[in-house]
C-alpha cells in the first residue's frame, strides 16, 4: 500500500534521493522546509511542498494528521561554518529543538503516525581508536556524542505515543555531489591528495544509495526500532580509504594533513573529522538487509567512474 509520508530535510543529500525513490515506488511525499521560494525546485518531486518553521507548531501541525510516517533529516550542517559558541548551539537547537518540537505536534493531533524515523550519527560512539561498536555500545563524550545521545533521547519521546521510532546513526556518506568524497577530490587531482591526521583511525563509510535504501528498508519493517547504524558492514582506516581513493583517481596518497594543521585549518570540528571509528551495523546485518556496496573500491568506482 502505498504511503503518506512527511520528509524534513528533504532539499539535503540524502533527502533529495529519498523523495525521489518515494515518488518512484507511488508514495506521496510531503516535504517540509524553511524556504519553499528557493527550495520548491530542488524537490519538485514532492506531491506538496510546505514551509517549516520548527519553532511554530500551528504552522503545519496539521499536516501531520493522518500520515504513515515522518523522517526527521533537518538540522544545520555539521561542516557549514567554523565551530564557536553560536554555531554549536544553531547546531544542537536545529536538532533536539525541531525533533523535541515534532515529538510534541505529533503529541497533539488526531491520528499519528506509525513510525517516526530521526536522523543521528555513527559520532554517537565518540573517537573509539580501534574499538568496534555496535548499537548496544556506550556514547563519547566530546560535543557530537553528547548531541547525537540527547537527539536520540528527544525522538525517543516518541515510543511514548505508540509510534515506532528509529533513530539512524548515518556513518560517512560518500557521493560526489556533496560531502567528504566531494571535498577531497581537488587535492588529490592535483596529486596532492592523502589521509587525514595519522591515518589509523576508522572510516565509517556508506554509498549514498544505501542509505537512502536503508530508510526505505526502516520504513517498511516494522520490527526495525531505536538506534540502527548505517555505514559499511565493512569499514577502512583512512590511509586505506585514501590508497583506494588515489588508486581510482590514478594519483599518489602521500600528503597527510597532521592532526595540528586540521585543528588550525577547522577549528573544534577536526576532532570529529579526525574520530576512529569502527562501526558494526548489527541490527541491519541481522535483520537481513542487503548492502549493494560492500567494498570500497567498488562503491568509489561506482561513484566516480560511471
């Protein structure tokens, strides 16, 4: 049967592709976002387009009404501007104010819907060096875990209202059109390229047509709840990631950035960009998901090739 589902976030990376397989598969879509004057374009797709200022609820509560889902991907970009005090907190308000504001107007109407699925990050774990975590891990405790655990706990609100809630701990994801892929290629064009810090620490890397196939897959299955991580079931360091990277390119990977320059160059930030770790997406493993990209090198000659 097909579904009425609610998409915040939908002009981002991730939510372009989603409204797109779910216009495709005969969904109706109902995006929300900040500016339908710049945005209606991006994601025509959308069956209604509908303004969303997440501090008022009267706006669109309503809309809420009677729909199958909602999927939660707003929040400010992470890398958007260098970190300070008023950044980081238009970086946590985006995120457990809109989240905690949902849980609230989704509270209040007649007919709520079945499965509130909310974005969070592999950085939930903190910088792990080479310990593998998996969804039952503990949090870290520098700025990005602590946001990624207080996110989950606002969404989580949810349960409480008999809706299914799943909070998608997303890993790297690696498309040329937007991201770390997109931002590492220019050097390594111009043989400049290699890993970043000392290039022992893992990279939860996933392709970005996984996890838009994850959401599809946390939408259907009903028995999906709570934190799901959502990166290759087979990460690298990123000196491999880097190796694989030049090998495609058919260039060289042997200019590290040290962690000191990356700390000048990015601020706060270069300790998260920086963060070992080696994430096991369990729950999907089990559950029977099937990845389409296993292996780096298939997934960067996908990406970067065809």
């Amino acid at each position: 049967m097909n579904k009425k589902i609610i998409i915040t976030g939908a002009t981002g990376l991730i939510g372009r592709r989603l409204v797109n397989s779910l216009t495709k598969r005969g969904d109706h879509v109902i995006a929300f976002t900040r500016n339908i004057a710049k945005e209606n374009e991006k994601i025509f797709p959308a069956r209604r387009v509908i303004e969303w200022d997440y501090h008022n609820l009267d706006i669109w509560k309503d809309f809420l009404d009677g729909v199958d889902a909602v999927i939660h991907l707003a929040g400010a970009n992470l890398a958007g501007r260098r970190w300070n005090k008023n950044y980081k907190k238009e970086i946590r308000d985006s995120r457990i104010i809109s989240t905690r504001n949902l849980v609230k107007a989704i509270s209040e109407v007649e007919t709520k819907p079945k499965v509130f699925i909310c974005s969070s990050a592999t950085g939930y774990y903190g910088n792990g060096g080479n310990e593998e975590f998996d969804e039952s891990s503990t949090c870290g405790n520098d700025f990005l875990a602590q946001l990624c655990k207080d996110w989950e706990a606002e969404a989580g609100k949810i349960e409480a209202f008999n809706v299914r809630r799943v909070s998608v701990r997303t890993g790297i994801v690696l498309s040329k059109e937007a991201g770390a892929l997109k931002q590492m290629l220019p050097p390594f064009k111009l043989f400049l390229g290699g890993p970043l810090g000392n290039g022992r620490q893992w990279f939860p890397w996933i392709h970005v047509d996984d996890i838009v196939g994850i959401y599809l897959f946390l939408l259907d299955n009903n028995n999906m709840t709570g934190a799901v991580n959502a990166s290759s079931p087979n990460p690298v360091t990123m000196k491999e990631f880097a190796q694989n990277l030049g090998n495609i390119l058919h260039r060289p990977s042997i200019f590290t950035v040290p962690q000191f320059i990356l700390k000048i160059v990015a601020g706060e930030i270069a300790g998260s960009i920086n963060a070992s770790l080696k994430v096991n997406p369990k729950k999907l493993l089990e559950s029977g998901f099937e990845f389409k990209f296993k292996k780096l090198n298939e997934t960067l000659e996908d990406l970067l090739l065809k």
